[in-house]
C-alpha cells in the first residue's frame, strides 16, 4: 500500500476536519469509514492532525541535541539545505561492526549533565565543566 499524499490545499482542509475529533458517543471503534481519532487508530495508515505554532525558514540556524531522534532532525534538515550548526560528519568514514548501522552513535552521547553544559558552553564559553546536577 502506498503512502497518501495531499495538497497544502487539501492537508490544511483534513486538518480543520479533524480538530476536536478523537471521540464520539455512540461511535462505532471499526467503522471502516470513521473519521474520528479512535477510528482512525485501527486503520491501516494513522495521520495525526497536528496544528504547528512556528514555522521553520530556509535561513533559520538550528542547533539539535539529544537522543538519536535529534540526530535524524538534524539530517532532515540538512536534507533540506538548511543549516545545523550541530550536525557532525567527522565520523561518517568510521566503519561500524553491524552491517547497515549508521555512525550516529558517536555523536549521540548525551545525558542530562552533557545537555546541561553544552548550554551553559553555548550561553557563557568561560563557564567550566560540571559534574554537578543542575539546580
């Protein structure tokens, strides 16, 4: 089965459908043809109705940090040309033990304490490493 693919036009039109539509008493669950979010969960493709509150610019920097999830943004978004001061291809040549494995994990060592300082790095470059929780 393939993926469906909308206009903007008729994206924008699903998602005004949709607003406020996860339940409704005397709602049959398997309705084949339910529009409602709990209908819509037993169907073989889900698409969530989602309203952004931002919009990204082609001359937006963007900084991702975190788990592997941050990593697939950032290449999303160099994907798209779009600047990521963050994204890393130093070890892009390295050669990984598992075949088909990416070399994400060398970038990927984030924990609270790591998060914490490359903020206070990126804010003040004089503050020194801590070890400490954040208060």
């Amino acid at each position: 089965m393939s993926t469906y693919i909308a206009s903007a036009e008729q994206a924008f039109h699903n998602s005004k459908e949709s607003r406020g539509r996860c339940h409704k008493k005397g709602a049959l669950p398997n309705q084949a043809d339910g529009t409602l979010a709990f209908q819509r969960l037993r169907q073989q493709l889900f698409t969530p109705a989602i309203t952004p509150g931002f919009k990204l610019n082609r001359e937006d920097e963007f900084f991702a940090i975190g788990s592997c999830f941050a990593r697939r943004v950032e290449a999303a978004l160099a994907g798209k040309k779009m600047e990521v001061l963050s994204r890393a291809t130093e070890f892009d040549f390295f050669s990984i033990g598992n075949k088909g494995s990416k070399n994400l994990g060398f970038t990927n060592k984030y924990n609270t304490f790591s998060i914490y300082n490359e903020l206070r790095w990126a804010l003040d470059p004089a503050a020194e490493l801590s070890s400490r929780e954040p208060r």
